[in-house]
C-alpha cells in the first residue's frame, strides 16, 4: 500500500489520479485515503472537483 499513497500523494491531475485507479481497487484506495493526513485528504479532494 506505500506505492499506492506514494502515487496518490504524487498525483498533480484529476488524470494522474483516474490512471491509479486502474492499477487498484476502489476498496484499496479508500483504506489509504482513509489513512492520510486531513491536509493531504483535501488536496487530493481538490484535485478530484477540477474536473
């Protein structure tokens, strides 16, 4: 799961996270998502409403 919350706090475009998803699976990503900081889970949210 370190790759996965590398990935996830790397990812700069709503495309860079779309590409993870394909590697993992929903459930996946939401138990790292789950386990980031508050700070880095708004980041992440904010990337997401730029679509």
């Amino acid at each position: 799961m370190t790759k996965l919350k590398l990935a996830m706090l790397e990812a700069e475009t709503v495309g860079e996270l779309a590409a993870i998803i394909i590697d993992y699976t929903h459930e996946e990503m939401m138990l790292v998502f789950d386990e980031l900081e508050w700070e880095q889970q708004a980041r992440i949210k904010d990337i997401w409403k730029s679509i």
